[in-house]
C-alpha cells in the first residue's frame, strides 16, 4: 500500500451486542493533529441522523502512545499531534434495519459505510482500502458488494469473500454499503453488465427467477433509455457488477440508491411465490421500487443538483430541485414497467390514478410548491406530524404528476417528436455521463431547468414550471391529457366520511390525521382523539365505515372521543363529501 493509502478494517465483533469494530489505519496523519468526523446524514434521506451517537470507545494510538483525543463538536474529533503512524479504534452500535445505517445479529451483517467510517480529514481523495473480516460464530458468511475487490497482489478478497476491497476515494468507499451473511442470490447479465440480486431473510418457496427475469427486463430498458448507441451501464465507471440488497420482513417498504447499487427492504408477502404467476399489488409495488431505485443511478448519483456535487456531509444541505431527482424518478418507474411489458395499461392507469388521488386530496399541495418541499425536506418531509397533510406536498408524488404533465405537454407541441425523455438524455449527457470521471464535478442548476428542457425538446415550459413546480396550482391534467384520447374524471364518493385518518389501536379508533376544511375539523376534532361513540353507538377499530353508512348527506352526528384522559363531546354534520379522481382510456 502507498504511503498516502488509508486501511479501514471492520469485524462483527459482538453479533449479539449488535457491535462492529473499526480499525482505521493512517500512515501519515495531519501535523497538527488528525481531524476526524463522521456524516450527520447519508444522500438520498435528507434528514440530519447524527451516526456518530452509535460510536463508542474511540481511542487512538502509535506504535509506542495512546494517543489523546479531543472531542471537537456531535460528530468530530481531533488526535493528538504526532510525526508517526497512527491507529483509530471504535465500536459502533448497529441495529437499525432501515437501509440507512447499520444492523448485525447472528443471522447477518450489513453497513452503509456513511455510519460506520470515520472520515480522514485532509485525505478525503486518498485511496481507501477495506479489509472485511469474518464473524467468528460462523464459516458460512459471504460477501456482497459493488465495492471492487483489491489486485491479488495486494491481497485482495475473492469474488463473495472476507479480505481486502478498494475505494479511490472516502466519498466511493460510503457509497457502496456491504451485506454478509447466508442470503438467497440470484444474478443475471443485461447489456454485457452483471447483476446481483441478494435476498435476506426467510423468504418460503419465493420465486427468484421471476424477480430476476423482470429485474433484467427493467434494468435492459434502462440502460437503453439512457445510452441507446452504447448500451454502457452507468456503474462500471465504479465497479464490475450492480448488487440490489434486499432486507426482506413482515411489513416494511423503502429503499436507498448508490453509486452501484441499492439497498432495498420488502414485506416477504410482496415477493411473488413459486408456481404463483399473478401480479399482485404487493408485487408490483416492490418492482417500482426496483425500477425507481435503479433509475437513480443515472438520475441523482450522477446527474445531480449542483448543491450535491460535492455532497457536504457536516450539515444540512437544502437543494429544490428534488422534484426533479425523486418527482422525475417517481414518474418513470412505473412508466418503465408499463414499457417493458410487466403492467399492463389498465395497471398502469390505475396506478397513475392513486398518484393523482393522493395528491389532490391532500390540502397542502396548495400551500407548498414542490420546489419548496424540495428545498424544506430536512425540516418538512422527514419530520411530518399529524398536520403535514394539511401544510405540506410531497415531491415524490407531485413531483411525478409535474413529470406527467410536462411529458404530455412537450408531445402535445411537438406531435410527438419530443418527449420528456430527451431532456433526460440531455441531462445524462451534460452532467451524468462523465461525472466521476472529472476533477472537477458538475451539477444542475435550478436557474437552467428551463433553458435545458427548451434545448431537449424545443418546447418553452417557462410558464409550466413557474405554475405547477415553482407555485401551487394544480396541474390541469385533464387538459393535458385530451389530445391523447385519456379522460379525467372527478366524482363525489357515495358514503359519508368525517374527512379523518385514523389507525386501529388495540381494538380502538385513534384520529391520525384531521383533513383541513373536513367535518371533522369544522366540528372540533383533533389528531390524537380516540372515537368512543357516534350517537351512542360504540366505535372500534374496524365498524367506523360500517356506522357512517346509516347516515345521509346533512346529517349532524352526536360524537364522544377520550381526548387524552378526558370525555369530549361533538356535533359533526356532514356537509361535504369525499371526491376521487377517475382515469379512463377513450
């Protein structure tokens, strides 16, 4: 190893502590005293998680000293000052099952090396090495990552294997996150690049040629999509291979992108069975996330916001642009499976429909733009209580309708010609292709949106965008949406709704959310309130529907509710309806 070179060794050291160990090796730390952080948040979940609060037992040494170390603020720290090489060791406490941190038990390991590796200040472009070493409880456990393996000269681990992997930099060694264990894995090869896909957890009989067999099919029409004439991946400027590590349990859902792969969890009755051959809601449901989360490795790891190139880990770092990153990427992923054959239209359509829903009905999608959701997601997005219904948008799904509207906006002007696809294009050519290959690194700029859509596509979307992304109007799809033979509908619901959110809570029905302007806000309902009874007719967590279906429109309803530990009466009428959006092919 060069002298410049930094070592970076990790153990599972306590499986049942839940505890990896870190060793960092620095040949040749700063003079005046090693700095050492680690991020307050890790791109692509923009909220400040403050890692460095897993850390314990930091200590420094020579050959010859501990070394003393001075904590500098949350998450950095500085050595004591010395000529000669130096050793960091820690613990870090890892038991967060999401795809952003770390978990270990005696099942498995994974990390996000943004939680986990301290960051060498001053040395940030030196090469990385990794040494991964093996639990002692186990002689089965294999390796999965996108992070290259060292030369065999220098050591380096075998394909799945314990040792030596190399980074060129800090930034690529945390944006390749690691899974160990005994999963099920399944790989295939599209466009001459190859595809790992690696499942944890008990899965029964789940079908894994299905899921690589549709996989391929996504990842195929994407790499076309960005690169038609070379039909080069976007991750071999990283790595040889593309892994999508999957943390399969009972309920959950998300997913993370990186450079050259994704960390995903899935609900284990999403994934399709064997000899099962229909396409579930769930199943389809975990394909769009496949789709989304690959989609991103062109747009938002290498086409970025100019904000994110470079990332800035230390703080905050606010871009509105995210209704393009995540709106745009929203729109394509299940317009990717529309394309590739895996929905059907009607599918497609249905899914476009609860999108439009869920933006329509909610109120503060006329309070907050998606460029300022965009830009309030560390402060808004990630931190939503019982009122972010009302006061904020998401710009996942409003970002994705603003896609929607702008693509049908351009091939209406242009007879088809153009669609949003080729700015896209555009985007992947000016900043995406050879962004890893530069010194120095570019990113987009809210300011050139719109000049680079009217370059793509010849279309001037000024006003578009100033309406329906920079302000709060509502996308008028059912315009947009005529000259393609697609019709809108809006229509009333039959049964009464008091306009709420609620969640079963050990038999009881517990106020999640009270819709601004709905019955139940006019009568004085909160987020919080248990409903006890309507007209002395007990409520529980499943019959609220069945109770309102007696009732007719102007009706005034008698309501108690434990507001904390206190009986509260109500008189609700229902004025209002709830109203849905209708999609259909003419």
């Amino acid at each position: 190893m060069h002298m410049k070179d930094i070592l970076y060794r990790i153990f599972p050291a306590d499986v049942a502590g839940h505890l990896f160990s870190i060793e960092i090796h620095i040949k040749k730390p700063e003079k005046n005293g090693q700095i050492l952080s680690l991020p307050t948040w890790i791109p692509g979940s923009y909220l400040v998680r403050d890692f460095s609060r897993h850390i314990q037992k930091l200590t420094a040494r020579t050959d010859k000293k501990v070394l003393d170390i001075t904590k500098l603020d949350n998450h950095s720290w500085q050595i004591e000052s010395t000529k000669h090489p130096i050793t960091i060791s820690y613990l870090v406490y890892a038991w967060d099952l999401s795809v952003r941190a770390a978990h270990l038990d005696e099942t498995h390991g994974f990390f996000n090396g943004s939680s986990v590796f301290l960051q060498v200040h001053g040395q940030e472009d030196s090469p990385c090495y990794l040494d991964i070493n093996p639990p002692t409880h186990r002689q089965d456990w294999k390796v999965y990552t996108s992070l290259p393996e060292a030369n065999k000269e220098k050591g380096g681990a075998k394909h799945h294997g314990f040792g030596l992997y190399v980074a060129p930099n800090y930034d690529a060694l945390i944006d390749h996150p690691v899974e160990m264990g005994t999963p099920q894995v399944i790989s295939f090869v599209v466009c001459g690049a190859r595809h790992e896909m690696v499942f944890t957890g008990i899965i029964p009989n789940v079908d894994l040629e299905r899921i690589a067999r549709d996989t391929a099919k996504i990842c195929e029409y994407q790499i076309k999509f960005f690169e038609p004439k070379t039909l080069q991946a976007p991750f071999l400027d990283s790595s040889d291979r593309y892994v999508f590590m999957t943390m399969v349990t009972g309920t959950d859902y998300g997913g993370l992108e990186h450079r050259s792969s994704t960390a995903l969890v899935a609900s284990r009755g999403d994934l399709p069975v064997i000899g099962k051959e229909d396409m579930t809601d769930g199943y389809c449901q975990f394909l769009g996330l496949i789709s989304h989360e690959y989609f991103h490795t062109w747009n938002v790891k290498r086409i970025k916001p100019q904000r994110f190139a470079p990332y800035n880990l230390t703080q905050a770092t606010p871009t509105p642009l995210l209704w393009i990153f995540e709106g745009f990427t929203s729109y394509y992923d299940d317009l990717v499976l529309l394309r590739t054959g895996i929905i059907d239209e009607t599918r497609y359509l249905s899914l476009l429909q609860k999108t439009i829903n869920s933006v329509y009905t909610s109120p503060g999608r006329l309070k907050q733009s998606v460029a300022e959701s965009s830009f309030d997601a560390w402060t808004k997005y990630y931190k939503q209580d019982e009122n972010s219904l009302n006061a904020i948008i998401s710009y996942y799904t409003k970002g994705s309708l603003v896609a929607l509207g702008l693509d049908l906006l351009i091939r209406h002007k242009t007879e088809s010609k153009k669609s949003l696809d080729d700015f896209m294009r555009l985007l992947w050519k000016k900043y995406g292709r050879d962004f890893y290959k530069k010194a120095t690194q570019k990113g987009l700029k809210e300011e050139n949106v719109i000049d680079l859509i009217h370059e793509a596509t010849g279309v001037n979307t000024q006003s578009f965008v100033q309406r329906y992304a920079l302000g709060t109007e509502d996308i008028p799809l059912d315009t947009l949406w005529s000259p393609f033979k697609v019709e809108l509908q809006k229509a009333n619901i039959d049964d009464n709704s008091l306009q709420i959110k609620t969640k079963n809570i050990n038999g009881q029905c517990q106020i999640t959310h009270v819709i601004e302007g709905g019955n139940a806000h006019v009568a004085g309902l909160s987020a919080g309130d248990i409903l006890v009874a309507i007209d002395h007719i007990r409520v529980d967590g499943q019959n609220l529907d069945t109770l309102l279906k007696r009732y007719r429109p102007d009706d005034t309803l008698d309501i108690h509710v434990f507001r904390r530990d206190e009986l509260r009466h109500f008189k609700c009428t229902l004025l209002t309806k709830d109203s849905k959006f209708i999609l259909k092919k003419l």
